[in-house]
C-alpha cells in the first residue's frame, strides 16, 4: 500500500471547510476532472453515505463509489471505496482549527493489484499532483467566497 499525504491551510472556519469538503455533491466547483457528485441517500453527508463519482480520468469518463466508513462532524472522515476492480483508494481527511482558520491533512491509501501493481509510483504521484491542484482550487473558491453549498 502506498500513501499520498497532502495539506493545506485555508482561512475559513472548520464548520465551513469540513462540510464543503465532506460533501461531494459540491466537488464539480473545484476539481476539474470531476462530472458529478452524488450521495445516497441526497442529503448532506454522514456516517454510512455511499457517494458515486463521475470523473474524467486517461482520457475516458469513470464511476467509482465510496462510503464514508468513518464521520466526525468538523474533525474527521474516512471515504473507502467500495469494487473499483483492481484499484483500492481510501482518502482519510482530518480538520483541525487554527487561530486564522482550518488546517487539513488528507491522506489516501492506494492499493493496486494484479498487473497494475507495477504503476502504483505513477498513480501515487498522479494523485499527489492532482489532489494538491484541486485543494488549491478548493482553498481559492472558499476564501473568495465563491463556494456555492447545495441546500
């Protein structure tokens, strides 16, 4: 197993930046490669939420789904992706505040096996450089005001 760690300040109150993060309904403003979001059930997230992505990845569009296996509202949440074949990705993000705002470590734990094994160091960095664009992107749209929550 590989993991990919990423962090980042962002100048917005935990409350805001956890429930911006936790729900993937509201990624599509952000992360570039993603199409879609949903929750099942269509509510704001929570412990058990299955979340499907819809994604634009090598050139083809894919559908991956996760469950939030763990969920502390404005501390933590574990996503584990559930049969996405021979890749296994579980994102653990944590939330802690600081004097001018929210810091986030974001881990993911990548898992190739079979024949794929062999690109775990192109995926992990792939990863690693697309995770730190699109919480970069992330931060931007929070601190500009620009973030649109679904209601």
């Amino acid at each position: 197993m590989r993991k990919i760690n990423m962090t980042i300040d962002i100048d917005r109150p935990i409350g805001e930046v956890f429930s911006a993060l936790a729900d993937a309904r509201t990624h599509p403003q952000w992360d570039p490669d993603m199409i879609e979001g949903r929750h099942e059930p269509d509510a704001p997230a929570q412990l058990g939420t299955k979340i499907t992505e819809v994604r634009k990845f090598a050139g083809r569009v894919i559908e991956t789904t996760s469950e939030l296996v763990e969920f502390e509202a404005n501390r933590k949440f574990v996503r584990k992706g559930e049969d996405n074949g021979p890749m296994s990705l579980t994102g653990i993000l944590t939330f802690t505040q600081t004097d001018t705002g929210t810091h986030i470590d974001w881990v993911w734990e990548l898992e190739l096996s079979g024949l794929l094994s062999v690109m775990t160091p192109i995926m992990a960095r792939m990863l690693k450089n697309d995770g730190e664009t699109h919480l970069d992107n992330f931060k931007q749209l929070l601190e500009n005001g620009k973030f649109q929550p679904i209601s």
